[in-house]
C-alpha cells in the first residue's frame, strides 16, 4: 500500500537497523573487554557461577600463599634445631673427652668454659629464633610452636579447609632435655649464665652424656615432626594449584569471549548494517511514487 503518512518498509528496514546495531553493539563491547559477559544482562546464570568460581580460585590464591608461608615458618624452626643439634653434638664430645681419666682438672675447666659458651648460645636460638617477629621455639607457651591448642593453617577457600598441628609436646622435651644436660642453658630469655658451670668436671661429666644423647634424640624428634609437617603442607600447595589451575579454566570458559566466533559476528552485523542502511534509503523514496500519481 502507496500512504503518505505510514511507510511499513521505511519501519521494518528501521527495526531490523536498530536490532542490528544492538548486536553489533555487543559484540564491539566483547572484544574490546575480552569478556563474553559484561553485565548481569549478557547471561545471569553465567555470571552468578562464574563469580562464585572466582571467588574459589581468589580463595585458594590466598591458601597457596599462606601454605608457602607456613613452609617457611617450619624451615625456619627446623634450621635452627640443625644448629641446636650441632651444638649438643658437639657438647657431647667434650663430655665424652672429660669424662676420660685422661683429662686433668685443668682440662675439664677449660671444657667447661666451652660448655658454658654453647649452653648460652643454645639458650640465644631457642629464645630467639623468630619469624614475622614472633619467636618460635621459647619455652612456657609464649611461642608459635609451642601454644598447647598447636598451630592452625587455613589451606583452602572455605573454612572448613583448616589442619592443626601440635609441636607443644616435642618443644617441651626439648627445652626439659638440654636443662637436664646443660645447668646454664635458659631458653626462654636467652640470658647468659653469669657463674660457671660444673656439667662436664669431676664424676659429672660421664652422667652428661647420657642427658646430652637425651637431647640429641628429642632434637631429633620435633625436627622430624616439623619436616612431616612441611611435606603435607608441600602436598597441600601442590593440589591447590592442580583445582585453581581447573578452577580458573571453568570461569574462563563462562566469562572468556571466544575471538574467531565474536570477529564472525561484528562482520556479519556490520555487513547487515550496510545492506539495511542501503534499504532504508530505497524505502525513504517511496513517498515520491504517490505524488507521480497525482500529476
């Protein structure tokens, strides 16, 4: 139908430009953002999952680092107890060599003042090892290792993913062993003791040995109780990356415009863009053909 007032094909070629454009729209917004979903609009669903797996992976970002923290904090413990161990080791040998009848008193007292010397640097690790400005291996509860409820690790994104571990036992075998083998040794100040020692002289220095060997095996014990410990949390990191790593690729996969089908998409609106342009100037010319029926 000829009609001055209403243009049907002027309207239709109009609807299908502004629907075209809208398309066209979306996609130029998809591929300058790289993301398929800009707004709740583009697709609710999606984005409700896909900003609960973000959430996850933020979650267990956060866990990996704090499982690496943790590692540190054990190796840091456990460096300190090698020296410790050293140390006693090295106590045990001068007691073994005082106690032998060969040693005068002189040579005992001259032992001793090296006994002394490593009790008071063993008190100076114990009651100043720390990391992050918290001591770690004092006595009398005042330090990470050595808290009665023991140490909790957050390993995940929820808070049900928690693992606690207890060193309070181990530590106090520690701190209770060196005493019995070192009168000196003070390993919750780490103050120097101010009078000499008689460990290693006269009929003492051959019961040191035995407490000294005590020390050595409890040493012993709360490193390798620590080294469990890390390789679990070592464990831990490992599979965290392994379901963040997944975690990631699933919101990817929902969030992530894909480039090839998108570029296919611009062109094919841009191209309906020209054809309907085009058409919508053909439509604009047929009000001329009713006033050539009025010539």
């Amino acid at each position: 139908m000829l009609s001055l007032h209403t243009n049907n094909a002027s309207l239709s070629a109009q609807n299908s430009i502004s629907t075209t454009q809208k398309s066209l729209s979306t996609s130029m917004t998809r591929l300058s953002t790289g993301y398929r979903i800009n707004s709740a609009m583009d697709d609710a669903a999606g984005l409700q999952i896909a900003t609960r797996l973000k959430s996850q992976t933020s979650g267990m970002a956060v866990a990996m680092r704090n499982t690496q923290n943790s590692v540190s904090m054990m190796q840091t413990a456990e460096g300190a107890l090698s020296e410790v161990g050293n140390i006693l080791v090295r106590m045990k040998d001068l007691a073994t060599q005082s106690s032998d009848a060969s040693s005068s008193t002189d040579d005992q007292t001259a032992m001793q003042g090296e006994f002394d010397q490593l009790s008071n640097e063993l008190g100076n690790i114990m009651a100043n090892t720390k990391f992050g400005g918290s001591t770690l291996l004092t006595a009398g509860g005042t330090s990470k290792l050595s808290a009665t409820a023991g140490m909790t690790f957050q390993i995940g994104a929820d808070s049900s993913e928690k693992m606690t571990a207890s060193f309070a036992t181990e530590l106090t075998n520690v701190h209770t062993a060196i005493k019995n083998a070192a009168a000196s040794y003070n390993g919750t100040t780490g103050a120097a003791a101010t009078a000499i020692g008689t460990d290693i002289t006269g009929t003492n220095a051959n019961a040191t040995i035995g407490d000294l060997a005590s020390a050595i095996d409890s040493v012993s014990a709360l490193r390798s109780k620590l080294g469990a410990v890390a390789n679990r949390l070592d464990h831990v990191y490992n599979n965290l990356s392994n379901v963040s790593s997944n975690t990631q690729a699933a919101a990817g996969r929902i969030m992530d415009v894909d480039f090839a089908t998108e570029s296919s998409s611009m062109t094919s609106n841009q191209m309906l863009m020209q054809a309907g342009t085009a058409m919508l100037k053909q439509t604009n010319s047929m009000s001329s053909m009713v006033m050539s029926l009025l010539q």
